[in-house]
C-alpha cells in the first residue's frame, strides 16, 4: 500500500511540474520524464487491478516493470499525439519503437504497454500488446527513422490512417493498419498479463 501512495504521489507531482512548465508557454518536456510518467501509470493501473507483487526496473533491465504476480516482463512506451515529418503535416498519431535495427525484442519483454498520453499528460490510454502480437509487426522500410525496424504508429482517427496509407504506404505496414481498424482488441486489454 505504501508503493502504491508514493506511485500516486509521484504521477501528481509531475503532472504539477507539466501545469507550472504550461505556464512558463514551454512546451517540451524531457522525453525521459514523460517515460517514467508512463512508468508510473502502469504501476498505479497495476495497483488498482488488484496485483500486489510489481517491482519497476528503473532503467536497470531490459524491460520497465516485473510483474511477480504473473511472472510478465513489461515494456512501457509512452507517446503524445505527434507528428514529427513523418507524415504530410495533418497526419497526427501515437508513435511508439517496438524494435531497433541493433537489438531484436525476441526475449526482451512479454508485454508491450503503449501509453497514448494527451497533451494535458492525464488520463491516459493503455494499449496492450503481447510479444506474439509484436512479432506480427512488418518490418519498416526508409522512412525518418532508419534505426526503427518495427514499429506501432497508431493514428488520430481513421482520416489520418487513410492519409498516411496514401501518402506513404510502405511507412504504415499491415499489422499497424489492423491496430488502427480493431484499436478495442488492445486498448485496456488487461486480460492480456494474466
């Protein structure tokens, strides 16, 4: 119960520091604390699903979060609505790196957790994958990111995911066009840890 008060202490905190930095009209914020934001998300969600035994990582694993209680090693990713040049200006979505080309996810993480997080860095979306589903990720071609070989883009509305199919239709493979069109077979897909 004392983690789970620190956890909740810590989440207001920072979403404090993300009001006082709103102020100032500064609007980015170091990427390493909207990761631990999305960190401490899970862990509270964890919490409040009822599991007891959640040791965080801290950035000492290849993974973020052990869950005793189901012997599931997590990965958190945590993404606001961008677009970053990816895409035609317009095209907005949650971005998240699954696989790098200098590692392989193959025994990293048995959950992917993609935190879609709103500009106001409060309720967040929890999007669950499983390293099966991860795996099923086509492998991206050319693009911005040359050292991103899989990745989830999860767009703003199905507008957006017609554009960007479109406009780059090797950037969007066929496995990201199934999350954009089935999105209730991962957001809060819990049942997915056990």
């Amino acid at each position: 119960m004392r983690e789970k008060n620190k956890i909740n202490k810590l989440i207001k905190e920072i979403l404090h520091f993300k009001q006082s930095v709103d102020k100032i009209d500064y609007s980015k914020l170091p990427n390493k604390l909207m990761g631990d934001l999305g960190e401490m998300y899970v862990i509270d969600k964890l919490f409040r699903l009822g599991y007891k035994n959640i040791e965080p990582k801290g950035g000492h694993s290849r993974y973020d979060i052990y869950l005793h209680d189901t012997d599931k090693r997590i990965e958190v990713r945590t993404s606001l609505l961008k677009n970053e040049n990816v895409y035609p200006k317009g095209i907005d979505f949650y971005g998240w790196a699954v696989e790098r080309t200098t590692q392989k996810i193959d025994d990293k993480f048995d959950i992917l957790i993609g935190i879609a997080l709103p500009q106001s860095f409060n309720r967040p979306k929890y999007y669950i994958f499983t390293r099966e589903e991860t795996k099923k990720l086509g492998t991206v071609t050319g693009g911005r990111f040359s050292n991103v070989s899989k990745k989830i883009h999860l767009f703003k509305n199905e507008n957006n995911l017609k554009q960007a199919i479109e406009t780059k239709p090797k950037q969007v493979t066929s496995y990201e066009r199934y999350i954009n069109r089935n999105p209730d077979k991962f957001l809060n897909r819990w049942d997915k840890l056990k």
